[in-house]
C-alpha cells in the first residue's frame, strides 16, 4: 500500500483531471483517474463528456502495452460504475486489465453504484481502499450528490452588483454593472451548468441571448418564468438552444404560437401570485438537469432565497457605488438575529472587481 502523501497526491492530480469535465458531464459525476506502475504514472484520464467512457476507462485505453498494466495501481476519485448504463462497467474493465489495487477517494452516492462498485473488485481478488480527500471530492461533485440523494437539481444564483449592492438603476437598467473580464467569468459560470433560468420581466427589460461563449460546443436549456405568457417569439432568447417556459395563464394563441417555433411551455398553479419553487426543480429535474443558474431580477432571485432553494451563491462585485437603485435582496426581510448567512465563502479578487461565492445557512 502506497504512503498516504502518495494517495493524496495522486488523488489531487486525479481531482485536477476531473475538473476538465466541468460544464459537460450533465448528470453524471466528475471523475478523474490515474495509473501508476513502479512509482510512475503510466496513464490518465477523465470523464470527458454525458455518454462519454468513463475516466478508468480513458486512463486504461492510453495504456499502449497493456502488460504495463499488470500489477499496476489505479487511483480514482469516485468508485468505479458496476452497471450497464451509456457505457459498460468500469469495474470490467480494471478487472480485465490486471490492475492489482485501487485507491478511490469516496463512495458513489449513487444507489446503483455505491459500494457495490467495489465489493465486485473486491471479489475479483483486487485490493481496495476508499476515503481520501473526500471532503474535497464531494465539493467537486456538490452538483451530482444533490441531483442523485436528493433527486433534484443544484442550484446557482448569480447577481452582478455595485459595492453598495445594487443591481440595477431605480428604473431597471443594469447593463453593464461589470466589465468585460467578470462578465466572461459569469459567462464561465453559466457554462457549467445545464440551465439558465430567469424571470420574464429581465427578458423584456434586457433582450438577453443567455448563450454560452466561454466553453466549446456546449449547449444550455434557457428556462423562463412567464406567468402570464408576456414573451414574443422574436426576443433574442429563442434565437439560439432549446427554451422551456413556465406559465400559468392559458393564451392558446401564444401557446400556438410559441410551440411552433420549438419552445416547450410547462403549466403551474402559482401561489402568492409567483410559482412554487419546489415544483419548478421536479419539473426540471424531470427534464435531467442537474444544475440550475438563476440569472433573474430582485424578483426572482429574492423568491428563490426565500424559498431556501439557492444552494450556492455567487455575487460579482463591480468597484463602483451607485446610491438609489435596486437591491438584489429587495424582496427578503429579516431582523439581526436570523440575518440569512453565507458558509464556507471566497473571495477570487481581479483587477476589474471581485467575485464573492458561498453557502447560504437557511433557518
């Protein structure tokens, strides 16, 4: 058995491949994986994309001489797959290669999967140990826990802001708060999930695209709230990726309208004159999304807070002060003793502005 320092090396190396995944994976986790013979690593690999091998797989296949393999230490940030699903097992493939021992930094949350994954190598007369950096791991992969333990999906909200907290002008207008630098972080951050959403008033007042441009080849499902069915098939939201549209009032004429140009629209009740959160996310985890950026007005985002639907936070700081405007909190009233809180923050400072992200603590 390798030397803990070793495992965590190797295993920060695998976490750093796994990362490349970001943005690509969907549903499925972010794993990466490395190989080592006699102290050297011979191969690496990560899960590239939904559908894709899994990252043992991708570490094996680069093994040109596959007697490399024979004897060979096989450390992975997730337990290996044991099912058939897009892609065969990746418990047969370490099996058949001659991979002596694996060193995995946690269990897969994943019913189908969790340990029993390893029981199999465990048969099969390989050596496992599991649980290292698994603190780590698990923030990696925060997105795919929540949508297998809890069946739902993770959820982001974003908000460019002044340092006094305002988002945009007493008369709405918010473009732009940042510069170009963080408005590419944001745009980075739109990447990495698998839906935007926003609200029907920042559609009209904004004309948003809401594309990504940061990440290759990768395509986003736009997600509105539209009660009232306000929206016209012109706006620059339908020109590029799938759009769904949550609604309430029924105007066959738009609903006609709309399903002719490719949108798909999913009627709810509404309560308290806004829709329920908790019916948005099982709508959408439905839909396998996995992840879910809220890019939306006061409105909105003070809705989904308040609601204790928003699992990460991230708000973008532009060095600037406004005075009068709208606050990205407007909605949301608490005293001094049950402030809402943020856990677990960084801050990642640039030159044009700084980015804060947390964990809301809801009570």
């Amino acid at each position: 058995m390798f030397k803990k320092e070793e495992i965590e090396s190797y295993l920060k190396l695998a976490i750093s491949l796994a990362e490349k995944g970001r943005g690509y994976t969907k549903t499925n986790p972010l794993v990466g994986c490395v190989i080592v013979k006699d102290k050297k690593i011979i191969a690496t690999g990560y899960h590239k994309r939904y559908g894709d091998i899994h990252a043992e797989v991708a570490a094996i296949k680069k093994v040109k001489d596959k007697n490399l393999l024979k004897g060979a230490s096989l450390f992975v940030t997730l337990e290996p797959c044991c099912h058939y699903g897009k892609t065969p097992p990746c418990t047969k493939a370490i099996i058949e290669s001659g991979i002596k021992e694996v060193y995995c930094g946690i269990y897969d949350p994943n019913p189908i999967v969790n340990k029993k994954g390893v029981a199999i190598l465990k048969e099969n007369n390989i050596k496992v140990y599991v649980g290292f950096l698994e603190a780590e791991i698990k923030r990696q992969n925060e997105v795919y826990f929540k949508y297998v333990k809890e069946k739902k999906p993770f959820v982001i909200a974003k908000v460019a802001i002044t340092l006094d907290g305002k988002m945009a002008t007493l008369d709405g207008d918010s473009q732009w708060i940042t510069d170009e630098r963080l408005r590419k972080e944001a745009n980075r951050l739109r990447c990495y999930c698998d839906a935007v959403l926003c609200g029907i008033n920042t559609i009209i007042k904004d004309n948003p695209l809401l594309t990504c441009r940061v990440l290759k080849n990768k395509k986003i499902k736009k997600i509105i709230l539209d009660p009232y069915l306000k929206i016209e098939k012109d706006f620059n939201i339908f020109k590029e990726d799938s759009v769904i549209i949550f609604y309430h009032k029924e105007e066959k004429r738009k609903i006609k309208e709309l399903e002719k140009i490719g949108v798909e629209l999913i009627r709810l009740e509404l309560k308290d004159d806004f829709f329920d959160w908790q019916a948005i996310l099982a709508k959408l985890y439905e839909k396998e999304i996995a992840s879910l950026l809220i890019e939306g007005g006061a409105k909105t985002i003070s809705s989904a807070l308040k609601a204790k639907v928003v699992d990460k936070i991230f708000l973008f700081y532009a060095p600037k002060i406004m005075g009068k405007g709208l606050a990205f909190a407007n909605g949301l009233h608490y005293n001094l003793k049950n402030l809402l809180k943020i856990k677990d923050f960084k801050i990642n400072c640039f030159k044009e502005g700084f980015i804060f992200e947390g964990y809301p603590v809801y009570v």
